[in-house]
C-alpha cells in the first residue's frame, strides 16, 4: 500500500503539551508517523518562534509543518466577539491567511483531510477531498453544563452562546465523510443530536512508559493529614469550576477530620481570586502554575482528584493517574467516557459530602489505596496504550480514503437526519 498524504489542521499550536486535547492529538500523530503509512502535514497557527522553540517535538508528529500567525484572544476581543453569529471560540480561530495556506495545500493533493476540533472548520475551503474530524468533546454540551451551573449575566450568555454552538457543531460535523469521537458516550451523543450517519470511535490512551509506577510519598498520612493532588490547566472554566467545588464544599468536610491534610493543584494560571480564597480560607492548599512534567507533582499525593461538574469528552488525567499508581476518586462526569468501573477502578462521588467520604476512605486506608491503583494500572495497560489507540485510528483514516462516507467497524450509524 503506497503512503497517503494526509493534511492535519488544528486550530491551535498543538505544544506544549499542557492540556487534554493537545496530549491525545500529539501522541495520535506522533504514532501514526512512526507506522509509516502516512505522510503528515500538520497546519496550525503558531505563536512568534514557537515553531523553531519546539521544532524537535513537531518533527516527531508530522513530516512537515506550515503555519500562520497566532492571534492573542484576549478579554476584549472575545467580548467585541459575542453578537458574532459564530460561537466566540469558534470566531476567534478564524484567519484568512491560514486558511488560504490551507487551500493551497490542498491544491497540490491531498489524500485526506483531518480537521482537529469543529473549531478548524472555518480554516478550510468549501469543496474537500475525503475528510474526517476528531471531535474530543461534545461542543455544544460544555456550554450547556455551564449555562447549569452559572447565575445572572454569565448564565444568559453561556445559554446564548450554547444555541450558537449546536447549530454550528450540527453543520459543521455533517460536513466530514467520517466523524471521529473519544468514546462511544460521545458518539451516541453526536449521532442523535445532529443525525450523524457515521460516526467512528477510538478510545482514550496514555503513556504508559512515561507513567509509570511511582511509590507514595514517604509522608504517610496519618491520622491527620494525606494530600490530595489535582492537575489541569487552570485557564480552563471547567477546571477552575472543578476546583471550586472542591475548595468551598468539599474540603470543609475532610479537614473537619482531617485538619492537616494538604491538596496540590498542578496546572498553569490558577485565577488569583481562587489563591486567594484558599489562602483567607487558611486551607494547606498549594498552586503550582506552570510545570515541565506533572509526574513530579502527581507523585507527592496519596490521592488523585476529578471534582468536575462541567466539561465534554475524556479526562486523559484521569487515566495518567492510573497510569502512575494512584488511586482516584471522581465525580461520573469527570471519569465520563472511559472504560472503568466505579468501585473497581476508582471511587465514584458526585455530592460534596460523598465525594469528601470517599477520599476520607481512600486516606485513611492505605491497603484500599493500593488495591485501586493496582487494579487501574491493570486496566490502562490491558486496553489504553497510545499505540492501540493510533492504530484504531489509522484504520478509520484509511476507511474513510477507500471509501468515504462508510467507516464498518466501531461505527454508531443513524440513517435519521442522513445529509
């Protein structure tokens, strides 16, 4: 079988790989170039020099890489974006240059074309050869979680910018031969809300060699004290909604019997005003901002965390913390998607006070600490190495070329809404 040319465009510079979506797409492209059945062009914007700071790490994804300037999206600009017809989001990716080197690209041939996100669709011209889309969440969901949990003003507008959101999801998914999504939850929710025809699945991965094992911390939690360890970005919403959960509901309850245990939030630009009410709470809790390798910080806890309440798609935490010998605990929507199973894998907790008692007995219990982590460690290496999930992969990439429009395995199809 001769090698395709396959055109990879993302809407956002894929490194560092500091959040979710970059980490899944990045170690997906990494392992299909390895295979040597594709010829990757990866298209994205770029900040000023990233290209040539991370040049190693995009050579390792892609065989070549063509990018455009990167706009700052700041406060103003997505405010002077919100009467826009598109979702903010989806508005502030758009760039006439890029999407000009885009078609250019096309035009010298192209196999396939794999958009990255509903977001890269603006990039891309009106007429396609056969394409797919990796959707890593359900778009329109994670506004509708917010507009849920917010009040006032923000409620309006997470509610007005969600409407925004599904009619563009909707036209812009039915635009790819194959839809390609992060769990079968995830397909089944795109198919019946927008009548998808096909909608492939490939499942969530982690490094398993990067991850590996790691021993407690010498600093055995006692009676009193245990730390509690979170990571994501902190500039995501979702997180920072995750986060405050457990700050004002959650660990009053466990320092009303735990008053020395301690909890570590990993993850770039924690909002001062959540510092800030930590410290004035007079919680042991510490921020760590920006950090090279998560593993150092994961390694310090006893207990890993997912106190998420809003958010679509597949925590890759969650199984990084798996990975890494650590027993979890995590709200159903945190852990939503993936192949584990509450009480087996992990503790399960949605309420303040039980997601407070489960990482109480996780605490408190050094044995049923281990027996978690070793069952979940089990359970990544059985089904969720990168290598597995990019060769799902390629098999939908090389299904969609042969015969675009039908992908036969791990397909959901619904002949209900059939462009």
């Amino acid at each position: 079988m001769s090698t395709k040319k396959l055109l990879f465009v993302s809407p956002r510079f894929l490194f560092p790989l500091d959040q979710g979506g970059r980490i899944r797409t990045v170690n997906i492209l990494r392992h299909l170039k390895s295979r040597e059945k594709f010829e990757i062009v990866l298209a994205s914007p770029a900040p000023c020099g990233a290209a040539a700071r991370y040049a190693d790490e995009i050579a390792r994804a892609c065989h070549r890489f063509i990018s455009w300037p990167e706009s700052a999206v700041g406060t103003l600009r997505k405010a002077l974006l919100l009467p826009h017809a598109l979702p903010v989001t989806v508005a502030a990716d758009r760039s006439t240059t890029g999407a000009a080197r885009i078609a250019d690209e096309i035009g010298r041939g192209i196999d396939l074309v794999l958009a990255d996100f509903p977001h890269a669709v603006p990039l891309l011209p009106a007429q396609l050869p056969p394409a797919a889309i990796f959707t890593h969440n359900v778009e329109a969901e994670i506004f509708e979680r917010h507009a849920t949990t917010a009040a006032g003003l923000r409620r309006r507008i997470w509610h007005d910018q969600g409407k925004k959101m599904r009619r563009f999801e909707g036209a812009a998914l039915r635009r790819f031969d194959t839809v390609i999504a992060v769990s079968k939850r995830d397909a089944d929710a795109l198919s019946t809300r927008y009548g998808l025809p096909r909608v492939a699945v490939i499942d969530t991965g982690v490094d398993l060699d990067f991850f590996s094992v790691t021993p407690e911390p010498p600093d055995n939690p006692g009676e009193a004290g245990g730390m509690a360890v979170f990571s994501g970005a902190m500039d995501s919403r979702s997180n920072i909604d995750g986060v405050r959960f457990l700050l004002r509901e959650v660990w009053p309850l466990v320092v009303r019997q735990r008053p020395e245990a301690r909890a570590l939030i990993v993850g770039r630009n924690p909002p001062a005003d959540l510092v800030n009410e930590a410290v004035a709470r007079g919680y042991a809790w510490e921020f760590t901002g920006y950090v090279e390798d998560v593993r150092t910080h994961t390694a310090r806890g006893h207990v890993f965390v997912i106190p998420l309440r809003v958010g679509s798609g597949t925590r890759i935490k969650a199984f990084e913390a798996m990975a890494a010998g650590r027993a979890v605990v995590s709200t159903a929507l945190g852990i939503e998607g993936l192949d584990v199973e509450p009480g087996t894998h992990f503790l399960q907790a949605d309420q303040p006070l039980d997601f407070a008692e489960a990482m109480l007995r996780l605490l408190n219990d050094g044995a049923l600490r281990r027996k978690f982590a070793t069952a979940a460690r089990a359970r990544v290496e059985e089904r969720f190495s990168w290598g597995r999930v990019a060769r799902q992969f390629e098999d939908i990439l090389f299904a969609t070329i042969q015969r675009p429009g039908r992908v036969e395995d791990r397909v959901f199809d619904r002949k209900a809404g059939r462009p």
